[in-house]
C-alpha cells in the first residue's frame, strides 16, 4: 500500500496536532473526517519521536494489528510514543523540540527457510523489518533500526532475538517464526515544518 505525500502529510500532521490536544487535555483527540480512502484501511503502524537536531531517539511506539483505521491508528500510537516507558513522559513545552515519524507497516510475509542459517540470505538490510514470535515472546524491529545501527543481518537477528528476552542465538531454533515486512515512513524536516517521505539507502 503506497501512500502519497499528500496523504502522508496528513497523518504526520494529524499526528503532532494529536499529542498537542493530549498533553493539554489528557485524552484522546476525535479525528476530522477523512476523504483519503487509503487511510480508512486498517495498517500497522509506528510513531518515533525524535530530538531535534540530533536525532536522539525521544519515544516510539507502534500498533502492530489495530482494530480501527490509519487515522485512529495514528492518534493511538503518537499519544503512547509520548509515554513511551523507557523515558520520562513528554512534557508541553518539549513537543516544539522533537519531530514526528510516521511508519506505516505493509504485510508481514513468514520466512521459510529450509534451515535456520538461510535466513542470513533472506534479509536484505535497509528493506526488511522483522517480526520474531516464539511462544509468549515476540519482537519488532523497523527496517530503519539496523541501518542506523550499523547491523550486519546475523547481529540483527541477535538483537531481535535479545529485544524478545531470548538468547541472542535463539533464531537459530527452528520453532521460532520469522517474518519480514516493509514499511512507508513519513517524517518532519524539523519540528511542525515540512514533511517528506523517509527513502532508506
């Protein structure tokens, strides 16, 4: 599902203006009505928040299989990255100093491979996420994780498996499922300004 810029737009937008209404209303923001069909589907989809200039990662929290469309979806998961509990919440006065990127998940697609070390030959770095689930443990990670990280796909893999709260080696198991998928990321140029479409190289 390839969105435009336009529709792109209008999520990120509706996204910063979501967070705005929830830290000063503490609830959730009723979406405008929408004429864009593709967002009235129902996609996974990530929010990030990132400090500006740096690019420090500021929260990020997804919704992998919702239950409402694109731009509920949305509301949801920017109002959750801005609670994301590996950070102290965001407060008022911060959001004009972090900017917002949407990542909108495209199907996931089951790995089959005929022994655990052929999945090093079916990750390509830069285009796949990846989904690990094996039993009550799952993990995710965005396919701009392991460029900004400088993973090769076996560390990827290990890192996957670590997030999880598995053995780093643990994709080795052959009852674990892996699955790839990709993803159509819009972003904020700086802080409420323009609003582009993320190409990852």
């Amino acid at each position: 599902m390839d969105l435009s810029i336009v529709e792109g737009e209008y999520l990120v937008k509706t996204a910063r203006e979501a967070i705005d209404y929830n830290l000063k209303n503490f609830s959730l923001m009723k979406p405008s009505p929408v004429s864009y069909p593709k967002l009235k589907e129902k996609r996974g989809l990530f929010c990030t928040l990132l400090k500006y200039p740096d690019a420090e990662l500021r929260g990020c929290i997804g919704l992998i299989n919702p239950d409402t469309d694109l731009v509920n979806a949305t509301i949801e998961a920017s109002c959750s990255a801005i609670r994301d509990p590996r950070f102290y919440p965001l407060k008022e006065d911060e959001l004009k100093k972090v900017t917002i990127e949407l990542s909108i998940l495209g199907d996931f697609e089951k790995i089959l491979v005929y022994e655990p070390r052929d999945y090093l030959n079916q990750i390509k770095i830069g285009k796949d996420g990846l989904f690990l689930k094996y039993h009550f443990y799952s993990s995710l990670f965005l396919p701009q994780v392991p460029v900004e990280q400088k993973w090769d796909t076996k560390t990827y893999l290990s890192q996957l498996c670590k997030k999880a709260g598995l053995r780093e080696g643990a994709w080795l198991d052959k009852a674990i499922g892996l699955y790839k998928f990709k993803t159509q990321s819009f972003a904020e140029s700086e802080p409420g300004g323009k609003i582009f479409e993320r190409k990852l190289t």
